[in-house]
C-alpha cells in the first residue's frame, strides 16, 4: 500500500486528488493539509511514502515543508520543481 499526504489551501482540489489517488487499488491518503505547518504536522504523524504538496502553500515556502519533511522523515523522497 502507498501512502499518501495531499497538502494544497484550496478543499476542492484535496477532495478531487483525494478522489483520484484513492481510485488505485494500492494507494491510500493517510492525511490532507491545508497549510505548510499542517503539512509538516500531519507527515510526521502519519509517516507518508508520498507528499503531494501545492508549489504555493500558505504559511510557507514551497520548498521549506519539503525541505523541513525531509529532515524529519529521512529517506522520503520530496520533489522540488526547477527553478
């Protein structure tokens, strides 16, 4: 089972992901987030394989929940897109 964490401000752009994701057989949201602190909260909580994270998140850097996830939760892989 793939775990999944969806961090985006906007609750109808969870819901559709939310949606989406779940309709694999072997992928599982274990936890949504609308903000970078909630994301960082929710990720050490519930240890995800996978972050799905909105390049512009309120109350952070995109590449700061990332970045901080990554300290927390060593060996994930978090994406950042090219500058």
């Amino acid at each position: 089972m793939v775990r999944i964490l969806i961090a985006d401000d906007h609750d109808i752009v969870r819901s559709g992901l939310r949606r989406i994701l779940e309709s694999h057989s072997n992928w599982e949201v274990v936890a949504e987030a609308g903000d970078g602190g909630d994301a960082i909260r929710k990720a050490v909580e519930t240890r995800p394989d996978i972050a799905v994270i909105d390049y512009s998140l309120p109350r952070s850097f995109f590449t700061r929940p990332a970045r901080t996830a990554d300290r927390i939760l060593p060996g994930q892989l978090f994406h950042e897109p090219p500058r």
